[in-house]
C-alpha cells in the first residue's frame, strides 16, 4: 500500500519528473523569496510570503502546463497547445494583485515598485517552472541590486539617509 501511494504520488510527472518539478518550485521559493526579503528589509506592504506565494504559483502553473501539453485531449490534430497562453494568464493575474497594492495618498502615488516587484516574482516563477532557473536567478540578483541600491540612491538624494 505504501508503495502505491508513493507511486500515485510520483508517476504522474510524465514530462518534468518529480525531483526536477521540486528543483524548479524550490528554486522559485528562494529566489522570489529573495526579491521579497528585500521588500519586507523596506517594510513595504507585500513581502516576504507573498513574494514567495506568487513566485511559486507561477512556476506552479508553468509544470502543471507542460504535463498538460503532453496528456491526450481528443484527436492530435485537434490540439492545440500555446505556452504563451499560459504565460499571459500568470501575467495577468499577478498584475491583477500587484494593481491591489498601488494607491494614491495625498496626491502621491505609492507602492509601484513593490507592486512591480510582486510582477516580476511571477516571471521568476515562470522562468523556473521553464526550468530556466539561471535566468531567474540572474534576474533576482539584479532585482535585488536595482531595489537595495538605487532605492539607497533615492533616499539619499531626498535627505531621508
């Protein structure tokens, strides 16, 4: 019986096996999480967790779209699989939440680049559940950079440092 739970649980990755599918999860987690630990250092309103949540999604809907491309759905020339569709609805969605963030205030607009940030941790996870994990890692390192410093850059230049 154990034996058949285990393999319920993992025969079912006919296109990304399951260790690569939790490489790619994983690595989505560390580096969304990264861009979020940034964000939650500026006590911004999306941190941490849901920089995480939403990295993870998006690599979430990027395997669960490759092992989907590969099941049979009626005859093959009916078929009709387009990657790209799946991207634009993880674009979608994750634009969706980070316009939640943004508000004006006083005349002022505010939390742009942390809704910014929460887009990009969704092409991060797109990128990993791609299995394109050095590119997701490039881009966090970059993210990180663009945010920490620049964003020093800024506060400086306005007196608040």
């Amino acid at each position: 019986m154990h034996e058949d739970l285990i393999s319920e649980l993992t025969s079912n990755f006919s296109v990304v096996s399951f260790g690569v599918t939790a490489l790619r999860l994983l690595a989505a987690t560390v580096l969304a999480g990264a861009v979020g630990l940034e964000r939650e250092w500026q006590s911004k309103p999306a941190g941490l967790r849901t920089h995480i949540l939403v990295g993870i999604a998006a690599c979430l809907f990027v395997v669960i779209g490759q092992e989907l491309a590969d099941m049979q759905f009626g005859d093959q020339n009916e078929q009709r699989v387009d990657p790209f569709r799946l991207i634009e609805a993880v674009t979608a969605g994750v634009a969706f939440l980070s316009a939640g963030l943004i508000f004006t205030s006083g005349g002022e607009v505010r939390n742009i680049t942390t809704g910014a940030s929460i887009w990009l941790a969704g092409a991060i996870g797109v990128a990993c559940g791609a299995g394109e994990i050095a590119l997701a890692a490039l881009s966090a390192v970059i993210v990180i950079a663009v945010l920490s410093v620049l964003g020093w850059i800024e506060r400086r230049a306005k007196g608040h440092d």
